[in-house]
C-alpha cells in the first residue's frame, strides 16, 4: 500500500501519493496528448488498484469528472474524492475555453453537475478554484459551503490557490484543505505550505513532480534551467531517477500530507507509487537540494 498520512483537520487517511485527473481530460480540450474512454477506465482502475485513494478532479477537467463516475461508481467506497467549483468551461469544436468566476450561480451550478456526473451523493473535498478572500467572503461563498457541508452535499471545504491570494486565504482560518503549487524546481511556497501545516489544515500538494524534471515528454524550460542551475544530476543516488528525486523531495516536506500526480501513463504511475512508497529522501540529500535551488537566481 502506498503510505497513509492524516489531512490536516479532516481526519481522512490519505495516501501520501494522490491522483490528478487532468490527464484523462479527454479530446478536444488542450495540449497533445489524450486518451480514449478504455485507457481512463484501465489507469483509473490502476490507480486503485495501487493503493492510491486520493482522486482530484474539477468541473473544467475536460470528460474527467464523466469517466470517475462511469468508470469508478461501484468502487466509490475505496476513495476520496475531491472536485473544485467557480469553474466556468465553454466547450468549442476543437478546444475547451476554461474561465473562473466566484459568485453563488457559478458555485451551485458547478456542484449540481459534478454530482451527476461524479455519479455520487457527495463530495468529500469540494475546492475553490482559486479565488481571492475578500471575493469570497463578499460574494456569501463561505457560508454557501457551510450550508452544502450540512446538507450532507460535501464533506470538507478547501482551496486550491498560489500566492499572492494563498495569504489571505490562510487569515480566514476557514479553510480544511488548501491545495499549493511545489517542487524543489518550484519551491517559492514552501514557507507557506509550512504555515498551513502548523495552522492544522490539511496540505495537498500539486506540481510536485515537476512534470518529470529535465525527463518530461513535454519540456519545460524554466524548470529544467532550475535544474541545471543547481547542478542536481551530482546529487542523484545511484539508481534513482530524476523524477523519483523530485517526487521524494516534495514527499521530505515536513507538511506534505498528499501530493498529486497526474500522469496517464500507467509505467509512469507505477513508479511514482514505488518512489512513494520508499519515502522522504535522506535528510543529507534534502538540505544540499534545499541549498542549492534556493541559491538559484528568479
């Protein structure tokens, strides 16, 4: 089994390693790569089936919210599940348009729709899609998921956001969960993601791969100049790949409690889940990465 870890003030056992659902987006979205309706049935099964239990999704993920409720319905006890809402999508003839607003139609619209087609009675984790504090307060949006949470509709309430907002955000002391941007190629909210763990909410951690690194099948050039910058191809054991130093070096933050993949490459899963299953890298090789990508000139 993929390792357990308590999610901050929800109490639910995580897996330390969860699944983003971005990649079984399905055709006529974004990007190259897609999948048909048998391979998202296969890695989500798969994802299951190697003791991840953790699945995040959002209204404007393409097909993705569809395929978890048609492909994983009779298996619904074995997961959480977290969805987001203030998503606004406009499906094109050959590309999703993708918005996001924060008012009560937009929120309410968003989780009618994800329940049906989630195929479930509730939402464990329901996410702002970003958002600012003083809009979501203003807007009644707060309260708003205060009254699904006592219909029985959501179980949590949290945020996926970045700096600046991320701040505010945490002043509300509102929020179970917030989900942060992170990686030792992007590690700019680190401090933050420290301060939401000592504040008692739950960490859910994105970008934590950094897509693969300088290995990616889609290169990203600002993360892989971090990499060559700091010269961490001297620090990798023997053995290890660079994805699986990124994946643990996320994993080695002290306030990590999950941090979500979204690959739709079943190899790929695979291992990530035995990277995770090994755990937070060496605390010598930890600091010296710490060290160096932090010398790294923005």
């Amino acid at each position: 089994m993929v390792p357990r870890v308590t999610l901050g003030r929800t109490g639910l056992s995580v897996s330390c390693l969860g699944y983003g659902s971005m990649g079984i987006r399905g055709p006529r979205t974004w990007g190259v790569r897609t999948v048909d309706d048998e391979h998202a049935e296969k890695l989500l099964n798969a994802v299951l089936d190697m003791g991840i239990n953790f699945i995040d999704t959002a209204p404007d993920y393409g097909v993705s919210e569809e395929r978890i409720g048609r492909f994983l319905s009779t298996r619904r006890n074995e997961f959480y599940l977290a969805t987001k809402c203030g998503c606004v999508y406009t499906q094109h003839k050959d590309h999703l348009e993708i918005d996001h607003q924060f008012n009560k139609d937009v929120i309410e619209r968003n989780l009618h729709n994800s329940l049906e087609r989630l195929n479930t009675d509730h939402i464990d984790l329901l996410q702002f899609h970003g958002g600012d504090a003083e809009t979501l307060e203003h807007e009644g949006l707060l309260t708003l998921l205060q009254d699904f949470r006592s219909q029985g509709l959501i179980h949590h309430i949290g945020v996926s956001s970045k700096i600046p907002q991320i701040s505010g955000l945490i002043d509300l002391n509102f929020f179970d969960t917030f989900q942060i941007p992170y990686s030792c190629l992007a590690p700019e909210h680190g401090d933050l993601i420290t301060r939401v763990g000592e504040s008692g909410a739950g960490v859910i951690i994105r970008g934590g791969i950094a897509h693969g690194g300088p290995d990616a099948e889609i290169q990203r050039p600002a993360l892989n100049d971090v990499w060559s910058q700091a010269k961490l191809d001297e620090l990798i054991p023997k053995g290890m790949t660079r994805a699986e130093l990124i994946l643990r070096y996320t994993l080695s933050h002290p306030h990590c409690h999950t941090t979500i993949v979204g690959t739709c490459d079943q190899q790929h899963l695979a291992e990530n889940v035995t990277a995770s299953r090994l755990g937070p890298l060496p605390d010598p090789i930890y600091r010296e990465i710490t060290s160096r990508t932090q010398s790294v000139p923005e």
